[in-house]
C-alpha cells in the first residue's frame, strides 16, 4: 500500500465547521500531530493548544491543567472556542501503577468538557476511547463494533464507562460527542506515553541507537495498530462527518494493520540487515493478551468513509528514516518509561520532546519564549499536585 500523504482524502476536502478549537494534552502524541493538523486545515489563530506545560507548545497556547474546570471554562469562554478535542488521559501500563489517579484523571477531564457541551459551551467535542476498552471476552479476530467488552485495567474500565457516558450525554442533552477506539499509534514525533503498545514506537528508536530491541512483548502478541497520519486523518473525518451520518455514539472501531513484535522486526530487519531482537515479557503481556488482535471497523467505513492508508510495510518505509534522522537525543528517551524516566525528564528540562537535535531544539526553545511572551495566558489550577500527563502522550513525575 502507498499512502497518498494529501490529507482531503480521495474526494473533495470536507473541514467540517471551522469552529474555534481547543485541544487539551496537545503536548502529547496524539495533541502534537493534531494541533498541527488543525492548524493547517483551519489557520494558526483558530487552534488553542493547552497541556500542563506549554514550553514544547507554539501559539495561540496555554499551561492549563485539564481537570481544573475553572480554568478550561475560562478559556473557553473568553476565547470563544466551540469545539474541544479532549486527549488527556492516564494509558493502560501506567494507570495500573496508579489506578485511583487513572480513574479520577480519565474520568474528571471527561465530564468537564461534555458538562461545557451540555451547557451549550461547545458544539462539538472529541473523546478518544481505545482497544483497551474491550476484555478477555471479546472475540479477538475481527472484534465487532457492538459484543461483550470486560476490560481488565483502569484505564479500559474508564473508556468504556466513558463510551457510556458520551452516549448518555448525547441522549440525554443531545451533545454531539464523537468518539474513536483507537488502536496503537505509531509515531515517531513525540514519545509513547505509557501504554502497552508502546513497543511497536521503542522498537525503531533502540534498532537506530543499538540495532537491536528487547520486546517487552512476546514474539508472537498480535494486536491492532495504525500510524498517527491515518490517526489523525480519522479523527478529523470523524469530525467533519455530518451529524446525521452518525450512528454510533459511544465509539468507532477503527482498524488499519495488526502485526507482531516478530512480524514488526522481520521487516525493520529488512531494511537494516542485522537488526535483532530478543524478548522479556512483562507485567503488560497479559494487557496485551486481554485485547483484540484484528478490529472490524465496518460501522465507520459505511458511517464517514473510513480507510486506512498505511500497512506494515508503508509503515516501516515511512518511519524508519525518519528515526534514523532524528539523532540520538530522542534514542534513550524512548526505550522504556519505567526504566528510563530520568533520560526524558533530563530531555524535557533541556526542551526537548524527543526526537529534536540540538540545533533545532534551541531554535524551537527561542520560538516558544517569544511565542510565550506574546501569547501564553498561564491559568493555574489549584494544586492538583505536580504530575505530569499528557494525553496518548506521557506521564511521569515532574
Ligand atoms: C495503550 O497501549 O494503553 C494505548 C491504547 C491502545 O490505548 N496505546
């Protein structure tokens, strides 16, 4: 498969309404690619990018921490956005290290914005749910839109509860809340953020630092995945899909590829001969063992046109140079976040969001003070206490 990289898809481009927008955890993996995403379709004005910290974030931007409804209903207010792209979330390896904060986090964040819709704040709001939703009882292999979901961790219990709370929401005070169960995201420009396939991103940054990767996942752990450009790509057709057109209202499967850590290192092998990896599964093989394996997303195809445009191989053509130009700085970020954090805090505090060399991380630096100095409005929450979180993005002490 070549992904055709315009981004209107194969008919005419449909933005949906160009609503003033706010993405809260733009700072994340997800956030960072979106922000950008909506700013080119929309200009640079009508997107507000919010995250607990705004030094890695460009203008219009705001440190805003997310769970503070004051300071997000402010913005929203005094800024006139109507439409909220809520990414903050704790994901499914580190919020079983923290379950009650997990919970809380996914779950306060969430009513704040759907509160802001009911209300008539908002005219549109996008949640994003996930495989993790789904359990051991799930069928595995072509998983349906609607069947038995018994999720496992904290982080799957919250999604599918907040599935059911966007239903409600819509229901009950007709708030448009679209929502999609995204599978593992495969970036390279910022780091995973504590999830269980966080290997399938690891993976391409240890075989360029060390040619070679020690899979925390078993060989033979298939599961759904997608790279971000289809990511985005859904998330935005989702939003621009006429009401009307919509039929499920709690989240869309969403499917592109699925593959193996064995399968995954068979084609990085392919194009760098050599590249080896050995595996140690841990405490995230038996999340991984809990989900799916193949998504049916047929409701979504049907519903808005869903298609996805990457596969393992335009995947791996796609993402391999692009790590192998992005220096070492990121390489020890990304190994893993609960060997490692030290390494990305270090990273963070120099201003880094991985994968940025030197030069163009001081460059980036210098354009967010000025960004900063013009433009930043610093809300600050009441002390929620100083974690740090981001959306599909990272977590970690700060
Ligand atoms: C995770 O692994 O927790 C996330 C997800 C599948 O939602 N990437």
């Amino acid at each position: 498969m070549i992904p055709d990289r315009s981004f209107g898809a194969d008919s005419a481009p449909n933005f949906g309404p160009m609503n003033k927008v706010l993405v809260l955890g733009a700072g994340g993996q997800i956030g960072t690619e979106l922000v950008a995403e909506l700013r080119a379709q929309r200009g640079g004005d009508m997107v507000w990018a919010a995250d607990l910290r705004a030094d890695a974030l460009t203008a219009p931007c705001v440190a805003l921490d997310a769970t503070n409804a004051t300071a997000v209903r402010a913005l929203v207010k005094r800024e006139g956005i109507r439409e909220v792209y809520q990414l903050v979330a704790m994901l499914s390896a580190t919020g079983e290290k923290m379950p009650e904060k997990a919970w809380a986090l996914n779950m306060d964040t969430l009513f704040i914005v759907l509160d802001m819709a009911k209300e008539g704040l908002l005219d549109r709001v996008f949640w994003p749910s996930s495989i993790a939703a789904f359990g051991p009882n799930t069928p595995r292999l072509g998983t349906p839109q609607y069947t038995v979901m018994d999720p496992t961790t904290v982080y799957g219990v919250s999604k599918l509860s907040g599935e059911l709370w966007c239903q409600y929401y819509r229901q009950k005070f007709g708030v448009d809340v679209r929502s999609l169960r995204y599978p593992g995201l495969i970036s390279w420009k910022t780091p995973p953020g504590g999830g269980t396939t966080d290997y399938a991103i690891d993976i391409f940054h240890a075989a360029r630092r060390d040619g070679r990767y020690t899979s925390f996942l078993g060989a033979e752990t298939r599961l759904p995945m997608m790279h971000m450009e289809d990511a985005i790509r859904a998330t935005l057709q989702l939003m621009a899909a006429p009401k009307e057109s919509l039929n499920v209202h709690t989240s869309y499967n969403v499917a592109a590829v699925d593959f193996t850590p064995a399968e995954l290192a068979a084609a990085i092998a392919q194009r760098m001969p050599g590249f080896a990896i050995d595996y140690a599964p841990d405490f995230r093989q038996a999340i991984a063992d809990s989900w799916p394996q193949r998504i049916d997303d047929a409701e979504a195809r049907r519903d808005w046109g869903w298609s996805p445009r990457y596969d393992l191989d335009a995947l791996v053509r796609h993402d391999g140079p692009h790590l192998a130009l992005r220096g070492r700085a990121a390489l020890g970020i990304c190994h893993d976040h609960f060997g490692e954090r030290s390494t990305w805090r270090n990273a963070l505090r120099s201003g880094s969001r991985g994968g940025f060399g030197t030069q163009s991380r001081r460059k980036n630096q210098a354009l967010n003070r000025a960004a900063q100095r013009r433009r930043t409005l610093v809300l600050r929450a009441g002390n929620r206490g100083r974690r740090r979180i981001h959306d599909h993005g990272f977590e970690g002490p700060a």
